[in-house]
C-alpha cells in the first residue's frame, strides 16, 4: 500500500473526478428528460386528448400487452423513483386501463421499486442534501428505528402522516437494509394501493369521466372503499398500541 495514500480519500474515476460526478450526470439526464417529456406532450397525455383516443389505446394495448405494460411500469417507477408529482393520477389511469388485478400487481411492484430507488438515491448520491433539508426530522427517523426497527417503516407506510417522498429519502440515510426497506414497503403501501386501483378500475370510460368529472365514478363500493382506507390508519394505530403494550410491560 502506497504510505502517503488514505482510505478516506474520495472514490475517483480514472480521469481523476469523483465518481459521484458522474451518477449525478446521469440524473441530470434522466430528469431532465422527464421533464422534457412532461412538457412537450402534456396536451398529448391530457385526459381530453386519451378519451378520444380510447379506442385505439385499448387495440394497441391488446396487440402489445408487454410493451405497454413495460412501459407503464417504468413510468411509474421514474415518476415515484424522482419524487415527482402525478403518481396519483396515474394510478386511477392504470387502474381503468388495466383492471383491478393486473392494475394492483403492476402499481404495487412499481410503486416499490420507485421508493427503493428514491431511497438508493437518497443513501448513496444526494445524502448532504438531505440532511441539509430534513436534518430535523433525520433524527427522530433514527430514534424510533433504533426503538422499533422495521415495524416503525411498516407503521409509516400504514399510516401516511409522513408524505411518500420524505419516507424515501430519509430512510435513506437510516441504517435499514435495502431488502428491508423493500419488502415493509411493499407490505405496508398494499392496502392503499388496492383502493386507488379500485377507483381507477370503476371509471366507466374516459369521454365519460372527461365530461362529468370525478362524479361518474362515483359508487356506494367506492365510496365505503374511501371510507375504509380513512379509517384503516386509526384502527391500525391501535392495534399496533396493543401489540406493543405487553412488550413494554415485559420491559419493566
């Protein structure tokens, strides 16, 4: 070993750059394609412009079942992956497509992965800045993961008071394993998940929805499904207090 070398030295590439420079050429360019694609074909994508075009969506969906849904799958991996806004959106919009059970499949798997890269991300490329604008939140993350461990992320998940992104990227610089984080994800996001598909999956057709707004998917079904998912966090809450009430009278 070279005396004068030290292992805390930055990793650099062979041109002597950080090697962080060149990850953070390459977000540059994945986001700034996005946003190209956001901003070029937003009329294209607009609900007017795919209601008329719903005939033709359908047939080509049909004809090309896997490269439409390797497509919608990546979108939305890219979409939740960098954070950005319209996941909602294009969860009833994959919901009406697809149907409710390849829908949920296909949100719930890209869903996960998008918050895995955001954690990746978060860990391994933007972690200054990230303890630079959630420093105050970073750590009460640590304390209640050094408390609880995974069933905090799992408590989380089921109960959205923290948004989507700040879980990702906090629990970046949280001492968690990547197949950790994955699998509580996965877990924990299901249930929500499963109502939004289902409100996608009830819009009738586009034109319908385009000219009488939210108000024609509306049902008894959905409703009550909306209802369930208000409640699902409070009754979670305290079930989870008395799973760890014996716990903590163990501990005295």
């Amino acid at each position: 070993m070279n005396p004068g070398s030290s292992n805390d030295a930055p990793l650099r590439t062979s041109a002597g750059r950080p090697a962080w420079v060149g990850r953070l050429v390459v977000l540059g360019l994945v986001v700034g394609a996005v946003v190209l694609v956001l901003t070029q074909f937003r009329d294209a994508i607009s609900l007017d412009a795919l209601a008329a075009r719903e005939a033709d969506l359908r047939a080509f969906g049909r004809d090309h079942p896997v490269l439409v849904y390797g497509v919608a799958f990546l979108a939305y991996v890219v979409v939740t992956g960098l954070s950005l806004p319209g996941a909602a959106g294009m969860t009833l919009i994959i919901g009406w497509f697809f149907g409710f059970g390849p829908g949920l499949i296909l949100v719930s798997f890209a869903s996960t992965t998008g918050a895995t890269l955001a954690f990746l991300l978060s860990r391994y490329l933007l972690r200054d800045a990230v303890q630079r604008r959630f420093g105050d939140r970073l750590r009460g993350f640590n304390e209640a993961w050094a408390r609880e461990g995974a069933f905090y992320l799992f408590t989380l998940r089921l109960i959205p008071v923290v948004p989507f992104f700040v879980i990702n990227l906090v629990m970046g610089l949280v001492p968690i394993r990547v197949v950790t984080f994955w699998w509580v994800s996965q877990v924990g996001m299901l249930a929500g998940t499963m109502v939004f598909v289902y409100a996608g999956s009830s819009v009738p057709d586009l034109q319908t929805l385009a000219d009488r707004g939210v108000s024609s998917i509306l049902s008894v079904k959905l409703l009550v499904a909306f209802a369930l998912l208000g409640s699902f966090p409070i009754v979670t809450k305290k079930i989870l207090a008395r799973i760890r009430r014996p716990d903590s009278a163990d501990a005295k």
